[in-house]
C-alpha cells in the first residue's frame, strides 16, 4: 500500500481517460459523444475517490509533506520529478479532482459541439492542476503551473461566448507575462541555492538583497493569477466569455493558484520581502475588496458580478496571508476552498439558468421563485455562503481571515469588514432581482425548475459548504500543523534577521 | 610522392561517403530512364543521408585532426552534423508531393540537397579558415541553386537570386574578415590562432578585432540574425516550400555549429571582444522575432520571423558561452544551445510538413486565413499544428519550454540578467503570433476547406515530430546527454 506512488496515479490517472476517448471513433457524432462523455465521468470519478484516499490517510500530527515520491528527471540541472503533499496543499488537489467531475457533470448536455476534445481538454486540466497542487520540485511546479494555459485557452476560445477571441487572448497574454518573470527567479533561485526541491528551499536562506527581486517576480506571477487589483482585468471578460464549467474550473481552482503561490513560496522562502512588501498587498488587496465589490453593484451581467465578486474574495485571502498569523493563513486557505466551492456553485447557478432562456443579464429574469422553487432556495443557500452567513464555509473563512489580521493591522481589518457589508448588498440585491418579484416575462413563464441530474451536482457542493461552515475543524486539524510550521519559520526568520541589523548597529 | 603522405581518411569518412555517393546519385539519375528517375534518385539520396548518420557515429573517439589540422571531427561535430543529416534527409522525404504537384520533377533536387549537406557537415568540421570557406561555399551554391528551383515562378527566381546576392555579399564579408585575422594572425589555423590569443592575454591588435567582427556579420547572415536577417522573409516566402523547411533547419543547425566552433575555437579567449555583439544580435532577433511577425499573412513569412526569434533565443547560449569565466558554465552555455537548436530542428520539421499538407484544390495555399477551421475539417492535423505552436511558443510541458528553460538557466549562471528578461518578454510577445494560428484553425468558423488525405510518409513524419515534442519532456535524457558530451568536446582543453 505504502509504496504505491498515489500522487502520480491521482495526477496522470485523467490521462488514462484521455487516451481511452482518443481511441473513441465512430461515424455517429452522438456515440462518439456519448462514450467520450462517459469515459471522462468515470475516469473523473475515480480520480476523485482516489484522491479521497489522500485525505484518508492523511497524518494530521506532522507539518512534513507526504505520499513523496521522487525520481531522476533531469539530472543535469539537478531537477527531479518529486511530488508530495502537506497540509496547505492536500485539500486543493481534491478540490480539484471534485471540481472537475461536477463539470463534466454541468457540461452533459450543454455542449454538444466537439465533445470529444471537450471532455479531454478538461482531463488534460484536470492532470495539470492536481499536479501543481502537488509538485515539490520547481521546475516541475512551473510547468503544471503554466501548462494549465493550453487546455483553459482552448475551453475558452472554442466553447465560448461571443468574444471569446478577445477573453482567451487576454487570459493567455496576461498569465503568460506574469509567470515567464517567475521562470527567471525559479531559475536564479536553483543557481543561488543549488537545488530545485521545494522542501529544501524551505529552509534555504535567501540573502537579504536578492528577496526582493524574487519576492516581486514571483508576485508578477501570483497577483495575475490571483487576481489582484489592478491586473484583475482579464477575470471578468474570461469567465463571461467560458463556457460554465470552464468559468467553474477558473474560478474554483486556477484563481487559487496564486493563493497558493503566496504560501508555497513567498511567504516562506522570502519571509523578509514578504515582511517588507505586506504593506502593498494590504493597500491592493483592500482596494481590491471594497473597489471591485462597488464595481460588481453595478453590473448587468450575472457572471461578470460573480467575477468581481471572486476579486473581493481573493482580496481577503491575500490579507489573511499576509497577516501571517496562525488564524490569518488558515483563515485564508478556508476562504480559498470556500470560494472554490462556492463561486463554482454560484456560475453554475447561473449556468442553469442560461442553459434554459440563453441570457445572463439580470434584467432578463425576475420572480424565478414561482416556477422554480428548488433553485431558489440552492441559490439562496450559495448565495449567503458567500456573503459569509454562520454556519456557511464562507463565514468561517472570513471571521478567520478578519481574527488574524485584526492582531496584526487593524485598520485592514476594518477597511476589509467593510467589504463584507458591501459584499452582503451586491449579492443581496442579485437575489432579488432575479428570483423575487413579479414573474412577468413571457419567456419564463415555462422555466423549468432543476432537474435531477442538476441536483445531483449541486447536492456535494452543499454539504462541503455546510460541513465546513459547521464542523471546520475537520479541515483546520489536517492543516493545523503545515501552517503552524510556516508561520513559525516566516517569524524566526524575520527574528534572525533583526538580530543580524541589531548587532550591526 | 610517397604513399606516405597521405593524410588520415578516417575523421572525413562520412564526408568522403557523401561525396561520392553525391557522383553516385548524379550518375544514377542521368542513366535511368526519365519516367521514375527522381523518385528513384530521392529514395536513394535519403538511403544515403541515413546510411551516413552511423558513419558519423564512427569516429566519436575523442577527438581526431586530418589534413593537417585543417579538418577535425569530435563530439560536437557528431551532435550536429546528426541533426543536419536527419533534417535534410526528412525534407528530402516531404518534397517528394510537392514537386510532383508543382511539375518540378527533377532527379538534381535531392542530389543539390545530398551536396549542401555534405558541405555543412565540411564546415561543421572546419578546423581552419580556409576549409571553413570551402565547406561554407559547397553549401551555399547548392542551396542558392535549390531556392530558385521553380524556374517558372517569378518568385522562386526571385528568392534564389536575392538569396545569392545577398548570400554573396555575406561570404564577401566573411572573407574579408578572415583576411584581417590572417594579416594579422599569420595562420588560418583555429588551433593556432586559439594558441596565439591565449599566449597574448590581452594585447589583441585592432586589425583581429575588426576581422572577428567582419567574421561574426558574415555568420550571423548565415543563421539569418538581425540585423543580417533581411534575405529571410522574401527567400522563405519565394523559395518552393519543402526548400523552406530545408533553409529553415539545416544549414541554420549547420551555421550555428559554425558559428560556435569558431567563436569558442579560436576566439575563445577573446570572450570580451565579442560577447557584448553576439548579446546584441540575439536581443535584435528576439524582439524583431516577436514583433515582426505579428502583422504577416503569409504562414512560411510568419515562419521566417519566427526563426529569427529561435535564433536569437539560441545565441543567448552563445552569449554565455562568451562569458568570462569557469569553463563549465561556458559549456553549459553551448549545451543549453544544442538542446535548443534540436527541439528547434524537430519542431520545424513537424510545422513545415503541416504547411505542405496546405492544399485547396490540389493547389498548395500559403495564407493563415487559409488554415480557417481546421480543426473541424481534419482535427488530427490542427491537434498537431497546435502542438507545434505552443512548442514554439514555449508553453509547458512541451519540448519548445524545456530548449527556452536551459537557455535561460545557463543565462541566470552567468547573471545576464537583463538578456534573460529581454528574452522572457520577447516570448510572451511572440506567443501571440503562435496562438493567432490556433485560433484561427480552432476559434473561427471553416469557409473553405483544405484537401484532405495525408501520405503515408507526411503522417509518419507528422506522428514521430509530434510524438517527440510531446513526450520530449518524460525522457529528456537522449538529447540533454547527447549535448552534454558535444558540449563538453569544446571545452576539452
């Protein structure tokens, strides 16, 4: 059992699936869809099992990474292929591998037009993101990382809206000129430390000068992803542009990746940049939450609010990071997969609906509750979960986040509380609009309420999010450790170096 | 004359094979009757480039100089003269459609190309300046002839007779640069010009320098660098396709290996003399590889510029290799330039097969408009295409981002920041020419489509092209060991 190499079998299982739907070819279009359809929903689903597994047997007592597995790759720059998982990183990669069967789940029927490469194109995701999630090694890291860019500019540009030309650019040429920067510090932090693990760049200290250089290409990278205030641009027009499961995927677990980059690398291994720097991530990311929670007030289009509203969201988890307390971290890796949870929820709620009547403005609908019961109260129940309601994920994530950063800087915290008032009305008044009211609209007079199959895929994003809201600590345990561990390293390490300027004045 | 003297043959036996066999072909497609004699010449000219590749392999055993030094075959001469001969043998194998179509059936095709590849692997092996000339010239005159091989065709005319002026004017420099380095050397030898500049430490006479930089115009010609890069759109774009692929690949390997034979050879000690113009020249060809080629039309136009960008991207080995310095990061700086110019080399060859496949109507078609919807009418070939082109782009985990990886590392080794960074940029800009191809066979609506059906030598070519940039990336080890020990042949001393 022990020395089955469970990662790679999680990361390169979609693969498999791959290479089953290529071998898929019939003259029938609709049997070729069919099977492709359903080799992706079983390789999906036993990824996501296996992945299960992880959690499992996860050992909560040890900030150490586990199920490691290393080989010779390419011994010539002393870069291996190594993998593992600790506490921070172990619930993304189920994350991801549940994200992906519901999308293959969201995308049934809807997608009817070259299955086949639909459905590897979100295997091939699928492979990437565990991958990333899960790599030790930083070359290793930055090609999952980066390669996520090949399958995402696919989804979007073929299954997309009407601009899907301009949003698939955008998304390409602006994460690609955020990370090719992060290449470069990954490459002089090999040269510098003479090695690529992960884990021994851990503890590798960096000097003093050089941290801020790679503390700022590495940002470059993270804060597009993020995204941040004010490189957030491409969001809107992506996710309004993707097909839902695309928008689903790039919110749930792409917009995490930069989250992630923050405390896989900057926090720890530039811990004295990171000290110095924490000031403009506050001012951004307090911008970032109050700015674009005004922004998304305003808007027209359903999707285009969620995603600003997943802006404000990441804001908090940037200042949880950077408050870089216990509370604060975990606070923000709650948030991360709340808001992955959540706001896949949320696109997909509104991916219903359009499959239905075709539109995402908010004008376009108005009293759904009549006709649609069940979707009221899903929508209702996401809609508070990401206004932060007790006993909702959402709320657990952002008391964390506001507790850790109110020890720390308490003017941020104010600042952020504010963008959870504002938060509460943007959503608020989305709700009304479409679901209270007069249902007066011709068109949907015959809307049909959810089906079961629509059910099905919401019913697990329900009980993550009221497990988590309820019983968080069954997450904050199995990350308690990994995250102690860092904040104790980022603060004796910023101790170390007060000490040096000390003596030497 | 006693037997005596004669030289040691066996370092040039793959050359003296390919010389004679060229006779062989000439002869053999002169006295075979007209019907078949090309198709007939062609399989046998890409029996003999294959038969020549374990030639090659011969003779690895360190490092052996004939004709009196004039000549020198080592590991490094082994890497690139395998990739020339693979790359002129492939293109020989896609033209064979192309001529038929075009009615330029002629059996001297495949022969000029056996002749320019002999020539390359003469120059890759040149151990004096003199023989660096002749091998320099045997392949020029073979391919200017070849670029003009569409007789009937203003443009092919026009290609090959741009190509020799300008190809002309690049020797003339060469040449004169040359002279320089005698007059003021006194040899042509690279072991004893390299034996004289150690021994001078850094009392170099004015006269070598400006002769190393008339030397460096004339090889940055050849490997088409800006700002001696003007030639390439108009000669890629007139030239008969498959004589595209080939200019695209193979004397560009063949040059580069020139180019680092002689700069690492003789010059090596003058790092300081020229570093600072070869980081010039490769900064100029990746911002005018980025930027130049957003605005083309024409795919094998778009293909020129995008050479220049890879060769600017491969100079930035060269630049570390001109560093001053430990002489492992020198050669770390050569290898990273191997592993690049050979994931170069294949993603080339792949991307020129899929625009030789461009077909409407049986007439071959050159526009990016044309490949519209692609994917719709032959899905396998617009897979692969992109595959191509998020290689050349260098999005991860393809071949394209490893070769762009080792470059850049070997740059941050020596801390040339600023051309690391350059060069970074110039990627995210020219990965938007590269996906405008993708979006165009993927994104937009078909309106006419390509013809369909593929030989069964173009799919072959098409799989193990693609296969290998994919995969590229599990088993690296070939290719990275193979440019270890080229590497490590020039800094043997």
């Amino acid at each position: 059992m022990d020395n089955m190499p469970w990662l790679s079998i999680i990361t390169f299982a979609p693969l498999v699936g791959v290479f089953f739907i290529l071998l898929i070819r019939d003259d029938d279009k609709e049997i070729v869809a069919r099977n492709a359809r359903w080799v992706a929903l079983w390789i999906s689903l036993i990824t996501f099992f296996v992945s299960l597994g992880i959690w499992i047997n996860f050992d909560n007592s040890t900030a150490n990474f586990q199920f490691v597995e290393k080989s010779v790759w390419m011994p010539g720059l002393n870069i291996a292929y190594h993998m593992g998982v600790d506490g921070i990183s172990m619930f993304f990669v189920i994350l991801s591998t549940i994200l992906t069967v519901l999308c293959i789940g969201a995308s049934w029927i809807t997608i009817t037009d070259r299955v086949k490469e639909y459905m590897i194109s979100f295997l091939v995701l699928e492979t990437l993101m565990v991958g990333m999630f899960s790599a030790l090694d930083l070359v290793l890291f930055y090609i999952f990382f980066e390669g996520v860019l090949i399958p995402m500019f696919i989804i979007i540009g073929v299954w997309g809206g009407a601009r899907r030309n301009y949003a698939a650019y955008k998304l390409f040429l602006y994460t690609l000129a955020g990370s090719v920067l992060m290449l470069l510090a990954i490459l002089t932090m090999m040269f510098q430390a003479g090695t690529a693990e992960i884990p021994k760049l851990l503890t590798h200290n960096f000097p003093a000068t050089l941290q801020p250089w790679l503390w700022l290409a590495f940002f470059a990278s993270f804060a597009v992803k993020m995204p941040m205030w004010p490189v957030h641009t491409w969001l809107p027009d992506a996710h309004v542009e993707a097909p839902t499961a695309g928008s689903v995927i790039l919110a749930g677990v792409l917009l995490k990746f930069g989250g992630y980059g923050f405390l896989r690398f900057s926090l720890p291994m530039f811990p004295l940049a990171s000290a110095d720097f924490t000031p403009l991530i506050y001012t951004l990311s307090i911008i970032a939450v109050i700015y674009t929670s005004l922004v998304a007030l305003a808007q027209e289009d359903m999707k285009k609010l969620i995603a600003y509203s997943s802006v404000a969201h990441m804001g908090f988890v940037t200042i949880g990071t950077f408050a870089a307390n216990t509370q604060g971290i975990e606070g923000a890796i709650i948030q991360m997969l709340s808001h992955g949870v959540v706001s896949a929820a949320l696109f997909l709620i509104v991916g219903v609906v359009y499959d239905r009547i075709h539109s995402r403005d908010i004008e376009a609908y108005s009293g759904l509750v009549h006709r649609m019961p069940k979707y009221a109260l899903i929508f209702m129940i996401f809609m508070m979960a990401s206004v932060g309601l007790p006993g909702t994920s959402g709320f657990v994530g952002e008391f964390l986040i506001l507790v850790g950063t109110f020890k720390t800087n308490t003017w941020v915290a104010a600042f952020a509380t504010t963008g959870i008032i504002l938060g509460a009305a943007y959503m608020l008044y989305l709700y009304r609009r479409v679901i209270f009211g007069e249902l007066t609209k011709e068109n949907l007079k015959s809307i049909l309420d959810l089906n079961r199959r629509e059910v099905a895929i919401f019913a697990p994003l329900l009980l993550v999010v009221f497990v988590m809201g309820i019983y968080p600590s069954l997450f904050l345990d199995a990350m308690h450790a990994s995250v102690e561990n860092l904040v104790e390293r980022y603060h004796s390490a910023l101790a170390a170096a007060q000490h040096i300027s000390v003596v030497a004045k | 004359m006693p037997l005596a003297t004669l030289p040691s043959l066996t370092p040039a036996l793959p050359e003296i094979f390919l010389a004679i066999a060229a006779m062989l072909l000439l002869m053999l497609g002169v006295f075979s009757s007209e019907e078949n004699n090309t198709r007939m010449v062609s399989y046998a000219s890409v029996l003999v480039l294959i038969v020549a590749i374990p030639f090659i392999g011969l003779v690895t055993e360190g490092r052996s100089v004939t004709f009196g030094g004039a000549f020198v075959t080592d590991t490094f001469a082994v890497y690139i003269k395998a990739l020339v001969l693979v790359s002129a043998a492939t293109v020989i194998i896609m033209s064979k459609d192309y001529l038929k179509t075009q009615g330029i059936e002629r059996f001297e095709f495949p022969v000029l190309i056996v002749l320019a590849t002999l020539g390359m692997m003469m120059m890759i092996s040149a151990n004096d300046l003199i023989a660096l000339y002749l091998g320099l010239e045997l392949q020029s005159l073979s391919l200017y002839v070849i670029a003009s091989f569409q007789r009937d065709s203003a443009r092919s005319a026009e290609a090959g007779l741009k190509y020799f002026v300008l190809g002309a004017l690049a020797s003339g420099l060469l040449l004169y640069g040359m002279s320089m380095i005698y007059g003021f050397a006194g040899t042509t030898s690279f072991d004893t010009l390299a034996r004289i500049f150690h021994d001078s430490h850094n009392h170099i006479s004015v006269g070598v320098v400006v002769g190393i930089v008339f030397m460096l115009a004339g090889l940055a010609f050849k490997v088409s660098a800006v700002p001696f890069h003007m030639w390439t759109p108009d000669v890629y774009e007139g030239a008969p396709t498959p004589v595209t692929a080939l200019f695209a690949v193979a004397p560009k390997i063949a040059a580069m290996g020139l180019f680092i034979r002689v700069m690492i050879g003789p010059f090596g000690e003058l790092g300081a003399q020229w570093q600072q113009i070869i980081i010039f020249i490769s900064v100029a060809s990746m911002l005018l590889g980025a930027f130049a080629a957003i605005n083309q039309t024409n795919i094998k136009r778009l293909m020129a510029y995008s050479s220049i960008g890879h060769m600017g991207y491969a100079l930035i080995g060269l630049a570390v290799a001109g560093a001053a310095g430990d002489a492992a990061l020198r050669a770390d700086g050569v290898e990273s330039m191997l592993i690049y110019l050979g994931i170069y080399m294949v993603v080339n060859i792949g991307t020129f097969a899929c625009i030789l496949l461009m077909k409407r109507d049986g007439r071959m078609v050159e526009g990016i408009d044309d490949l519209v919807g692609l994917s719709k009418s032959n899905p396998a070939l617009a897979m692969i295409l992109s595959i191509f082109m998020f290689s050349m782009a260098g999005i991860p985990p393809l071949a394209g981002f490893l070769g762009k990886l080792y470059v850049f590392q070997a740059a941050i080794q020596v801390e040339l920041y600023a051309l690391a960074i350059i060069g970074v940029l110039a990627s995210v800009v020219g990965a938007y020419y590269y996906i405008r191809i993708i979006k165009v066979m993927y994104f937009d609506d078909p309106v006419d489509e390509l013809d369909r059906g593929i030989s069964l030598e173009m799919k072959t070519i098409l799989v193990v092209t693609g296969v290998v940039i994919i995969f590229f990336v599990f088993y690296p080890a070939p290719l990275l060991t193979g440019a270890e020990s080229a590497a490590a042949a020039l800094f043997h001393e």
